[in-house]
C-alpha cells in the first residue's frame, strides 16, 4: 500500500514541469563544478605527489561534489515536498486517501517513500560523475560509500522536515516557505547551538543539539569518519518529524 | 444474497459534532439496511456533510458510535473504510491522470486483489459510462463526466455502502437521469446514502427519508410514511355551488381553506380532526354539488419546506 502511493506521488512528481527543471539544473550545476575542481585538481597533481600522504582525487573533487549537492537539496526538497499533502488539501483529494482503508501511518510512509526515490535518484546521477573518473584512474570507494550515505540520510533528514511542513497547510507555496525556514533555522541554531555548548563543556545539551543540525552530522560523513552519533542523529530528524507528520495528519480528523 | 438483504450496513447512534462552541451536528441517529437507499435531506448548512464525513471516517465525531457492516468505524477504522465507497461534495480527481489510471488507483488504494482488479475497473468504468474516455485525461473531462469519474471512484471496490453527497450537481437532465438509474441498480443488493437538494430525486429513487434541520434529525421515515406524514390532514374538495367563503372554514376541524380557482377548494385540517364526514353531510344537504374528493398526497417539498421553516419561525 505504501508503495501504491509512493508510485502515486513518483508519477505526480514526473509530471509536473518542477521535477524536470529541479533534476536539469542540479545536474548543470554538479557538473560544472565538478569539472572546474578536476581541472585544478590535474594542474596542482604534480605538486601534490611530492608531499607525503596526498589527498586524492576523490578528496579534493567528488566529495564537494556531494557537499554542492547537499546544499542545493536544502533548496530543492522543500520545493519538491511542498505538494506532497498541502496540494491534497486545496485540491480536496485528500478525501480520496482519508476514506480508503489507510492508516494515516501508511499514507506518510507512502509519500516519504515516493520523494525519498526520487530524492536517491538525484544522488544517483549525481554518483555517475565520479564513476566516470574509474575511465582514468581508481577512487576510494570507502569514502565514496560514506558520502554517499551521509548525503542520502540528509535527503532523509530533508524529505522529512519538509513532508511536515507539508501537512501544516493547504497552500503548496506556503508549505515550501514553512520547510525551508525550518531547516534554515535548524541549520544555524543547531550548528552554533552545538558548538557553543560544547566549548563551555555542557555536553550532553550539544549532544542534542547537534540532532537539529544535519549539514553537521553530513560532515562527519564527508571525511569518511562513519560516526555512530551522527547516523543516529539524522535517523533520529526523520523519524520525529514523519511522527509529528502523522499525528498532523490525525489532527486534522479530529478537528 | 437473498439471506443478507436484512444485514444492517451501517448504525450511527447519537451522533455529535462540534466546532469550537458551535454544535453542527446533534444526536444524529441512523440505521440502514442492505438494499436500501437513503436520502439525506436538509437546508444548506443543516450538517448533512459533517454527518457524511464522520460516517466515512473523514471526520471524528465529537459522540456518539458508528459500525459499518458490524465493525466499529472508530475502533478499526481501515478495516470499517473498507466496506464504504465515498462521493464527497467536491469529487477528489486527480487531473493529471487519465480516467483509466485513476479509477485503477482507487482499486488499489482500497485493496482489490491484484487478479481482480482489471476487472473491477472495467465494471466500474462501463457503469458510470465513462469506457469511451477511459484514455483521456481527467482534468480535461468536462464537469458532468468528471462527477461519473467521482462516482466510479466511490463504487470501484463494491462497497456494501455508497456514500453520495449530491451526486447529480452540474450534470445535464439525461446524466441525471444516468446517473439516478445507476444508483437504483446500486441500492438493489447495497446501502446507499444520497444527499440531494433536488427534492423530486428523493422520491424517485430513495426507500427513506431522513430530514435535518440545525444539525437535529427532524424526519426520518419511509418514503411511504413521508406521504401519509399529514395523515390524510389535506384534502382537496370540488364544488358546483360553493357555499360563501366562510362557512366551510367554519366547519369544526378545519384550520385553513384555500381556492384553487373558483371550484376547487384545498382544506387543511387541525391536527387529530377529521371533519370529512361533517363535510360530506352539509354538502349535501346543502347541495353544493360535490364532484371531488381528494385526500393530497403530501410531497417530499411540502414536508421538507414545513419542517424547515416551522423551527425558523420558533428560533
């Protein structure tokens, strides 16, 4: 049933012009940035190889492929989010999901799934920029694997604020403002939060501060560090906010 | 299906609604049985859809129980949502898809097993009407085809109870026509519950009647018991030699008289007298020449306008 909507919402996405315009300029932008950084990387290669222990190419030129990635999801999931139950509600098709024999837990799960394929797809293409560098040369897959996962966890991380910012209204565009205001303000306040916190020496509440703050979490990812707090973190993001996105959800039927 | 047509489709006890400090619906009670169709009657703002949305589970009830099919809608809902199929108001379309792709959508939003499913669809598409645009796309079907799509929707699955609320607002005379033929064949061996404006539909389709009027049930009835709801209180008289205005009026038990035309008098009786007796001895020996009596059969309009306006002129 989950994958019922799921394909529902895949369907939607792909037939509306924003998913098409989101994917050509992600994919613009990703490889016009990453053939700049392969560029300087092959100008300073020789220079590097006289120092001990290089960084390689998969350092210096795919993993900013990722962290640009990341950033334009910030932009992109509350865009591609916003419909997911906002539009429902103004176009009154919500009806259709509420009286089927659905749990409101199965109707989330369902449009979590469906943005989450298409948000894995956007780091799919992103990952065929690199693959195409085994034509020249060998990469680290350890850290490849790694930010991988880390950007996949933070689409995660997104998809999920931005399903709840969904649920809170019946206007898409208010809902894509409401997403990304909220991951904004998570982003800063986490990030300085956390830190402040821990350079007076409360850790515990930088612990948990640092939950609110994915782009952190991701950069532990990002230097191939696999660091259980900080999966634990973003898993935890999701989780609260597909919670809260249910309960939303069953709210309204309460009225 | 001869052995299930008195199972109880769907029993809603004392059913309230409130939003904020305004009660919408109040201790509205019903119970339907498999091959009836019941129609849901009342002014705008009256709670008929709040009363649809908490029996579809769109909408919890502030009291009161709902069962569907024996099972407590509140309770398990999925597993009560299962035997209903919903019409609501605005019928819930998605545009972007064709006719075909959407009413399968619902087949599967509603679990029908995979091996039936085509032939659920088919079913569906071919009783509403709509096999010959099965490939086009939703949003570019004009309003009378789109409200088909609404009802092919809500019937895909073969629920054991129809839910409709106003099913034939924005179709031409022969969609209605259509579409009130559909729901006869659908009320044969289901439950169906209509919410209409359009009075002569009720008595030309539904079994009962249920009135209400600021959010309270005010009728509830059969179709026949709506036409004895005067109780014989008006008749219709015909006169050769009309004796002056005043003296039938005068006659115990009459409350009112009204002409129609100079011969044919419509006399409202007091609520328990029957002065037809009294009427038919001075007619003659009086010799007003009576040609006609009729006791009226009462309409749909005429119950729904008395019942509806009495509470105003209280309130």
């Amino acid at each position: 049933m989950i994958i019922t909507i799921a394909g529902k919402e895949l369907k939607a996405l792909f037939s509306s012009p924003l998913a098409w315009i989101v994917l050509t300029l992600l994919q613009l932008i990703l490889s016009f940035g990453f053939l700049k950084r392969l560029d300087d990387f092959m100008q300073i290669q020789p220079q590097l190889m006289q120092a001990p222990n290089p960084p390689g190419v998969t350092e210096l030129v795919v993993v900013p492929v990722y962290a640009t990635c990341a950033v334009i999801m910030l932009f992109a999931v509350p865009l591609l989010a916003m419909r997911l139950i906002a539009e429902e509600r103004r176009n009154q098709t919500m009806v259709l999901l509420i009286s089927a024999p659905l749990s409101m837990t199965e109707i989330i799960l369902g449009k979590f799934a469906g943005l989450m394929v298409f948000l894995l797809l956007i780091v799919g293409i992103t990952t065929l920029m690199p693959l195409a560098l085994l034509a020249g040369g060998s990469l680290d897959f350890g850290l490849l694997a790694s930010v991988i996962g880390g950007v996949a966890l933070l689409a995660a991380c997104f998809a999920a604020v931005a399903l709840y910012a969904s649920c809170l209204t019946a206007q898409p565009i208010s809902a894509a403002i409401i997403a990304f205001s909220l991951l904004l303000g998570m982003l800063l306040t986490g990030e300085t939060a956390s830190d402040g916190l821990r350079e007076r020496g409360w850790t515990v509440p930088a612990a948990l501060a640092q939950v609110l703050s994915p782009l952190k979490n991701f950069e532990s990812f990002a230097k191939g560090t696999l660091d259980s707090y900080s999966i634990a973190c973003m898993v935890m993001l999701t989780v609260v906010f597909l919670i809260l996105s249910i309960r939303r959800l069953d709210a309204a039927r309460l009225g | 299906m001869t052995a299930t047509t008195t199972e109880i489709t769907v029993s809603a006890q004392g059913l309230l609604r409130r939003f904020g400090a305004h009660t919408v619906v109040d201790g509205v009670t019903l119970e339907l049985k498999r091959g009836e169709i019941l129609g849901f009657l009342g002014p705008n703002g009256a709670g008929k859809t709040t009363t649809m949305q908490m029996l579809t589970g769109n909408l919890a009830p502030s009291a009161g129980s709902i069962t569907i099919c024996g099972v407590d809608l509140l309770d398990k809902p999925s597993a009560a949502k299962a035997h209903i199929g919903y019409l609501p108001e605005t019928p819930p379309l998605y545009r972007e898809l064709t006719v075909g792709e959407y009413v399968d959508l619902a087949a599967r939003l509603h679990r029908v097993p995979k091996g039936e499913r085509q032939a659920a669809v088919g079913e569906a598409l071919s009783s509403c009407g709509l096999a010959e645009v099965s490939k086009k796309l939703v949003g570019t079907l004009s309003k009378g085809y789109q409200q088909r799509v609404g009802i092919a929707q809500a019937i895909v699955h073969r629920p054991d109870l129809v839910i409709l609320d106003e099913p034939t607002v924005g179709l031409d005379p022969n969609q209605i026509r259509e579409i009130r033929n559909l729901i006869r064949t659908l009320g044969r061996d289901r439950s169906v519950i209509l919410s209409t404006h359009i009075l002569p539909e009720v008595e030309s389709v539904c079994d009962r009647v249920v009135i209400l009027h600021h959010g309270k049930t005010v009728f509830a009835d059969t179709i026949d018991g709506l036409k004895k709801f005067h109780g014989g209180r008006i008749v219709h008289v015909g006169l050769r030699h009309p004796p002056a205005a005043g003296v039938l009026a005068a006659i115990p038990g009459v409350a009112r008289v009204d002409t129609d035309g100079e011969h044919i008098f419509r006399l409202s009786f007091d609520d328990k007298a029957d002065p037809t007796d009294a009427l038919v001895r001075r007619a003659v020996e009086e010799s007003w020449g009576l040609f006609q009596l009729v006791p009226a059969q009462t309409s749909v309009e005429e119950v729904f306008v008395q019942l509806t306006q009495k509470d105003e002129a209280a309130a």
